[in-house]
C-alpha cells in the first residue's frame, strides 16, 4: 500500500516510522529539509523535500497512485488545502490534522469531506476524550470498548493487594474464564504471554473480558471504584482547553497556568471552570490550591517531564488518580513504570486512528491501543482466510501475537486453544510491534 505523509512534525514523523515497519510504501513530504534529515536512514521510507500544498511536488511522488494521503502539518489550512489538491489529483484516501472543533460538526465535516478531506483527525480532542474514558473508569491504567462496548480491554497495573500475584497464568484461567490475559507491561518490555507466564508485582496486564465480569476483573486486581467529581488541572494547554470545554459540566475544575494571558483566556473562554494564576510545579502552591481535596490530578502542561514530576507529586499528596500527558515517546515507557496512573500521548491517539482508517475499520466497531512496541486491533475474518482453516491452537501463529476474543453475530466470546474463527467473525489481536502486516495477512 502507498501511503503519502505530509509533514515532518512529531505526528508525521511517528506515524512514518511507524508504518514503515508495516512493509508499506511510505514518502514523508516536508519542506524543511532539516526535518527529513532527523529521520534515521535505517527506517524502510522515502523522503521528500518539497511543499505539502504544491500540486508539482505532489505529481512528483504520485500521489495518483496513493492508497492513503496523510496531512499533518501544525496548520490545518494547510492540511485541508493539501488533501484537497491530492484527492483532485487521485489519491484514494485523505486525512487531515485539525485543530478547530467547529470541523468536527457533521454539516461542516460533510462540506469537507466535498472539498477533499476524507478523514479528520483532532489530537486533542481524542486526548480530551482519552481522559474523560480514564476518570470515568478510574482503577484501571487503560480502557478501551470493542465492537460498541460488547468486549472491553482492560489495563491495570498489579499491587501488592491482587490475588493475581506470582500465579502462572494457566493456573489463573483453572479457576475462571471469565477474561483472557492478552499483554503485560513489564519494565520496558510488553510481554505477550503464554500459559507459563508469572503475573508479579508493578505488572501492567491487560486483560479482555465482557461487560459481566468487569467487576470481577476489578475484584482480582484488588482495586475498587471512587466517583470523581473534583479535578485540579495544572497547564492551560490546548487539552486542558478542549478537555473542560467538553466536561466542565461534568467535572468540577480548578485550572493551575502561570501566564497571566493563558489565564484571562481560559477564564473568558470557559467561565464555568475556575482559573488560578500560579506555577503548579511549586508545593506551596498546590497546598494553597487544597490539591489533597480533589479526586484527580490531571498534569497537562507541555513539558513530560514536568507532568510526570507533578503526577508523582500529587500521589504523595494522596490524589486518588493522576493523569499525565507525556508526549516526549522516551519517556513513554519510563513513566508507564512509575507510580503516576494513567498516561496520554496524542501522537499515539493520533496514529492510532489513522491506523484504523488504513485498514478500513469502521470507527464504532475498532479500538486500537498504540503502546511504544506492541498494537492491538479488531480484525474482521474473511471468506477463505488462513485464520478460518482450523481450530486456533492448530493454526501455528507467528510469534509475538495471540487472539483474545470474537463477537460472531450477537455473542461475544474469549478464545482458547479450541475456538475455530468463522468468516465474518470480529477478532481481538495483540500482537509486537513490527509483525501487524504479518497478522492482517492472516485475515485476508
């Protein structure tokens, strides 16, 4: 598949890498020539120096006989104009990068989509969403609903109070199987395992299950549910803005920024929440500020390092959930080790969408969770396909990947080594990074 990114920003440049790894056909366009020069030689991609918006640097590339045109500069005029000239031009697929929320209304998105973008990405709206997804289900690191909420994938790092603890898997699924162990976080390593995997301590495990056994899920890694109502949100960043424009009805929020002018912003845009002018870094004030009152800390300023400092700031003040965004992706897996509870990067979110508008999923019925080395998705089994031609266990997959769950019509069920996947049958994959071309194969 051909696949043409324009812009070399942290957005396009991830995503590059990314699907590079795929085995797609991938040109990255910018016209900074500095940009393209970071990109490291060993990643399979093209690149090219030219402008996203010129109709010669486009023909030059071919965008004619792209499968998916991707525009993710920092300005979404230039996104919108860029898809607009390569779907003239031909390109099959469009996306691009926005940053206005009126976008996003379905009579302004028809009027788009006529002008040439097929698709509309907005980080920080799926970032908002992200975090409103994390506050709402509290006790767990991840949530995410497969196929309209039928099946629900779970992450949750393991304490000391888990029943789970130094239990080999197997031993686990003796007693219940009620939910499958589809991935564990350890260290710096995600770890799909097999049925003589020890779950230890400080184990980030993701599990699929239905929505019956949410609870028990719950119950075994010893966690319990609290109602959030009271939020501090230190940095008036564009995530904080688009977060309390969509929940501030939901969440009560205080707003910690240290630009005076960030400030009266926020507080004219949004006088529903409560804005105070001071640096969140600093103890004394967040003592000021009662951070000890409030259920949730959320660290969403634009440093990592400041949002994970804060996160474990707050953990010590005995915030019930913290929520940091990291966007620095070296940081990703150290914070992910660290007492600091949920985490968000709109690269991820960002590419995590793209990538399901690649496979041509329908948005309602996939969810992907786009960790820093393995993927998750949910994979339609087609007619002929090699996963339909015998029971999984019979199948010998490649290495790195396991099958969690089917929905096959309207029953939802977790598979073992016995299940037979039928045509049409809606599968949940984990899988390494590296090896989604492999599994989509397997599909197909």
């Amino acid at each position: 598949m051909k696949i043409i990114i324009a812009g070399a920003g942290e957005v396009g440049c991830h995503l590059a890498k990314m699907l590079s790894r795929e085995d797609q056909d991938i040109i990255l366009i910018d016209n900074e020539q500095a940009k393209l020069d970071a990109i490291d030689s060993n990643y399979n991609l093209m690149t090219w120096n030219g402008s996203t918006s010129s109709f010669s640097t486009l023909r030059d590339v071919g965008v004619d006989e792209c499968d998916l045109y991707i525009a993710v500069t920092p300005f979404e005029t230039r996104n919108i104009t860029s898809c607009s000239i390569a779907k003239r031009l031909g390109a099959k697929k469009t996306v691009a990068r926005i940053d206005n929320s009126e976008f996003l209304k379905p009579e302004n998105g028809r009027i788009l989509k006529e002008v040439g973008a097929d698709f509309l990405i907005y980080p920080e709206n799926l970032a908002a969403s992200e975090i409103n997804m994390a506050l709402s289900h509290n006790w767990a690191r991840y949530w995410g609903e497969l196929h309209n909420g039928r099946l629900v994938l779970i992450g949750v790092k393991l304490h000391s109070e888990s029943e789970l603890i130094d239990k080999k898997l197997r031993d686990i699924t003796v007693s219940t199987h009620d939910f499958h162990v589809a991935a564990v976080k350890r260290n710096n390593e995600t770890i799909i395992p097999t049925g003589n995997d020890e779950l230890h301590r400080d184990d980030i495990v993701y599990f699929i299950t239905t929505p019956p056994y949410i609870n028990q899920v719950r119950d075994i890694c010893g966690k319990r549910k609290r109602v959030i109502k009271k939020a501090l949100v230190m940095g008036g960043s564009r995530i904080t803005t688009r977060f309390a424009s969509l929940y501030s009805d939901k969440y009560d929020l205080r707003i910690i920024e240290p630009d005076r002018n960030i400030c009266e912003r926020i507080a004219t845009n949004l006088p529903e929440c409560e804005v105070v002018m001071g640096d969140g870094r600093d103890i004394e004030v967040l003592r000021e500020n009662n951070i000890y009152q409030y259920d949730a800390f959320l660290a969403l300023t634009e440093s990592s390092e400041t949002n994970i400092l804060s996160c474990l700031t707050a953990k010590e003040f005995g915030v019930p959930k913290t929520i940091a965004d990291v966007e620095n992706l070296q940081f990703f897996s150290q914070a992910e080790n660290l007492n600091i509870g949920t985490i968000i990067n709109k690269k991820l979110l960002a590419s995590s969408r793209i990538f399901k508008i690649l496979l041509d999923a329908d948005e309602s019925n996939a969810k992907f969770l786009m960790l820093a080395d393995a993927e998750v998705a949910e994979l339609q089994a087609r007619e002929g396909s090699k996963i339909t031609k015998a029971p999984v266990k019979d199948l010998k997959l490649p290495f790195g990947m396991t099958l969690a769950a089917l929905v096959r019509g309207d029953n939802c069920e977790l598979i073992s080594g016995m299940t037979h996947i039928m045509p049409d049958d809606y599968v949940v994959v984990f899988c390494l990074s590296g090896i989604f071309s492999k599994v989509e194969k397997l599909f197909s």
